[in-house]
C-alpha cells in the first residue's frame, strides 16, 4: 500500500503556491515620480565624508555647476535612465527637487490621480539628508531649506496608493 502511495504521490503534479508579492498577470508602469533630496553643496549633519569620496550622483559631478543647474542635470539624467529602460512605454514624469512634505504629497497625489489603478514607480534619493530613522522615516525640508523634516515611508507609501513600486536610494536603505 505504501508502494502505491508513494506511486501516486510522484504521478500527481506538484502544486506550487504563487507568492503574494507575485503578480499573476503583467502590469504596465505608467509614471516616474522623482524625490530627489540632494541639498547639494551641503554634507548632512550624521555624515563624515573622508577625503577624496564619491561625488557622483547619476555619473555627474554636481561640484562642477551650480547647486540649481545640478540638482536639475541630475534628475534629468536619473529620468533618462528610467526612460531608457523603459523605451516602448509612453511613462509621465514627475519631479520633486529638495521637496517639502507638502510637494512630496503633492507629487504623489497628482500622481496617482493620472494613473488611477494603473502602477506607479516613486524614486526617492536621500543622499543630501540625515540617515532614515529607525522609525521608517526618511528626510525632506521645510519650505525654507534651513531644517530637515521626518517624513514617514508609511505616509509616503498611502499617499502614493498602490499599486506602486518604491526606490529608496538613500544611506541604511539596506
């Protein structure tokens, strides 16, 4: 009896469970939003660079130019990469450059309401700002740029809806 159990057992296929972070059907990503929080120029205040160190930020050295004309560059670089690996698709672009929390909700919100059910990229960079807390929250400013604010990824990731995939390229992103 045991013979033809195992017999049985080794005919039958095997069912595989579908992970849940799997999608079963293939979704197109319809927009880019970019939190870029560079604050270029300025060392956050939980950093010690040593000297030389990496200055690069999307293969430009924003210490060649302005803090304006760099922050720009490089988000149009950063989009233009996201453009290229995306070629067939027709993506909207979004950019927040060293944002409030009100522009992060903003960017987010306008987002969202142009793609409706359809799914969302959202980059945040955080290398000008103090590392994310242990809480879960990274970094952005305050309307005058003297004072970083936390800003909770949970918040972030409600306001931005799902479905939507979300880029932490900052310090301890892990």
């Amino acid at each position: 009896q045991q013979q033809q159990q195992q017999q049985q057992s080794q005919q039958q296929p095997l069912e595989v469970d579908i992970p849940t972070w799997r999608l079963k059907e293939r979704m197109k990503t319809v927009g880019v939003g970019m939190i870029l929080a560079l604050n270029i120029g300025t060392d956050p205040p939980d950093c010690q660079k040593p000297n030389p160190c990496a200055k690069l930020q999307c293969w430009i050295d924003p210490t060649t130019m302005s803090r304006a004309k760099a922050r720009e560059r490089i988000g149009e670089k950063l989009e233009a990469q996201y453009a290229r690996w995306q070629q067939r698709a027709k993506l909207r672009y979004k950019r927040a450059l060293d944002p409030t929390v009100e522009d992060v909700r903003s960017l987010c919100a306008s987002m969202r309401r142009q793609a409706k059910t359809d799914r969302l990229l959202l980059h945040y960079n955080g290398h000008g700002v103090p590392r994310p807390t242990a809480d879960g929250e990274v970094y952005v400013f305050d309307k005058n740029h003297t004072h970083f604010i936390p800003l909770s990824v949970l918040d972030l990731r409600r306001w931005i809806d799902r479905p939507t995939i979300v880029v932490l390229d900052c310090s301890g992103a892990g």
